[in-house]
C-alpha cells in the first residue's frame, strides 16, 4: 500500500501518525535525530507541547520551522498552541508562511489555555473560562479570515480586532483543538478540523464517550457533517517485545503491548471507533525512546494503515 503524501493525509480521511515532544533545548540533537527517522520510516507529523514561560522548552513555532525546514515530507504542529501568548492575527502569518515554505506541512494546534497563572505572569490579561472560551473561537475565525486571499479584512470581536489587514494569499493549515470543556468542545464543532481529546483520554474512555457527541451536535447546528471534525489522539504506552496479558490498566487506561498488540487495538480505534489519527507519548505521557519510536514507525503505522485499507476495500 502506498503512504499518503503528507499534506494528503493532512486534509483527507487518511489516518495520521506522529509522535509528541515536551523537548528542552538541550534535548535538540535528539529532537532532531527522532524526526529525522520519523520522516524516513513516513510518519505523517510530529508536536511539541507550546509552554512559553519555562525558560528551558524550545518554543514550539521556532522549532517546527526549523525541523520542517530539514525534512522532506513530515509536518509539523503546535500541540497546542497557548492562544493566550500568540494573537492570532500574527499566529495566521506564522502558520501561513510555514505552510508555504513547507508545501503545506504545518497543523494549527489551537487551545484556550490552561495554566492561567503562568500565562499572566508573562504579561498576558487573565481571562475566565467563558471568555478563553470565547477568545478561542474568535481566534480560529480570525486566522481563517486572514489567509487564503481576498480583500482587506476588518474583524471586531469581543477579544480581538483588526482594520483592513491583507489576508495573506495562503490558505490556513487544518485547524485541530485540544478542547476540553462543553463550550469549547461546542467551538470545536462548528469552526474546527479536528480535536485532540484532552488528557491522553481515548476512544474508549469516558470522556471521549461523554464529549464528542457535544462536538458533533455543535457541528450539525451550524450545518457541518461531524465527520469533517477528525479525532486525533495523543496515545502513550509502552512497546514491548512480548505480548503483555492485559493491555490496559484497572481504570480502563491503555498502557500498551507488543507490536501485534498495537496492530490490533489501533486498527479497531479507526474502523469500529472513527479514529482519525494517533501521536506516540511515552508510557508517562513524554517524548517517546527512539527505539520505541522506530517501532513505531517502521512496524505499526504501516501495518495499521493496511488493515484499514483491506478493511475498507
């Protein structure tokens, strides 16, 4: 079976694999030697969680510039962008430009933010909840208005304005949010692409059961088939040489297994769950080994990708 091309995978019914990153500057050489081999092995992206007040991280947008910028076909996203820090009319030139230098290998990971004490430590006006949630929205419009072409825009919202800026000619990359709460899973429905359920929660957790039904309810209202909403899951465990006896703990929570382990229970999660898409955590929700992630990449993904091929022809 042939891999998608990135950016095919990127804004089609394809499944997507990646893996995540919480990387300190000191972690780059590694960083790099991860996804250089994920771009070999054809892994589709890969994230780095967005913390701008700890000194240490590498920011997030410096560095998918910087990877996309050596490799060939793997994207690269925010996972997720910490809204608060990152207006959005300059975040919709950040990720419009990445998107052309890179022919399209760029994700907009989009969140309300969270640690809201960091974030007004760095100067930044805290918000409530009901209004993160409402910049939030606001902030994915905007970003759509201001790519793709087209006159001036003029926006006036409630938390962001801007007054005749050119769009630029660019179109916005796929727009996926780390969404928690009903009214932000609501803003999801109707103005996202895609949702990366919080928490490392999957498709058999509660809380997947008990949100994306908000998320699909939220789309239809504004005329959108769910189905253009992916789910995209942030998935940690661990690889393990032998099958293990039990693949998830007492509370339900994947903890992994063997590769063949792995085979079976993601290709399941696409075909009897709708999952759209997976990124590798380690067993405690880092930056996965890289023999775990070789695994990953050489023997998982492609195989998943062909049992769901052969299962949907």
């Amino acid at each position: 079976m042939a891999i998608p091309t990135t950016r095919t995978a990127l804004s089609s019914r394809a499944v997507v694999f990646g893996f995540g990153a919480h990387s300190v500057i000191d972690d780059m050489p590694v960083l790099l030697e991860m996804t250089q081999l994920a771009d070999r092995e054809g892994l589709d992206l890969f994230s780095l969680s967005d913390h701008p007040y700890i000194g240490q991280r590498l920011d997030a947008y410096a560095t998918v510039g910087f990877v996309v910028g050596r490799t060939q076909n793997l994207a690269g996203f925010a996972n997720v962008s910490n809204l608060p820090t990152r207006p959005p009319a300059m975040l919709a030139r950040t990720v419009t430009t990445l998107s052309a230098l890179s022919d399209g290998r760029v994700v907009l990971g989009m969140g309300a933010g969270g640690l809201w004490e960091r974030i007004a430590a760095m100067g930044v006006e805290p918000l409530t909840p009901a209004q993160a949630v409402e910049a939030f929205e606001e902030a994915i419009v905007l970003v759509g208005k201001l790519s793709g072409g087209g006159p001036p825009v003029t926006f006036k919202g409630r938390h962001y304005q801007v007054e005749q800026i050119e769009p630029a000619p660019v179109a916005a990359p796929p727009v996926w949010t780390g969404s928690v709460g009903p009214k932000s899973l609501a803003a999801t429905g109707r103005v996202a692409d895609g949702w990366i359920p919080g928490h490392a929660a999957d498709w058999l957790s509660a809380r997947y059961v008990a949100s994306r039904p908000v998320v699909d309810e939220a789309a239809r209202s504004v005329g959108r088939d769910p189905r253009e909403v992916r789910t995209i899951f942030n998935f940690p465990g661990q690889i393990t040489e032998r099958p293990l006896a039990r693949t998830r703990d007492g509370d339900g929570r994947w903890i992994g297994g063997s590769v063949e382990q792995w085979i079976e229970e993601l290709t399941a999660a696409v075909v009897e769950h709708g999952a759209s898409g997976f990124m590798l955590f380690s067993p405690r929700g880092g930056t996965p080994d890289l023999p775990s992630l070789g695994r990953w990449a050489g023997d998982i993904a492609p195989a998943v990708r062909e049992a769901v091929a052969q299962h949907a022809g």
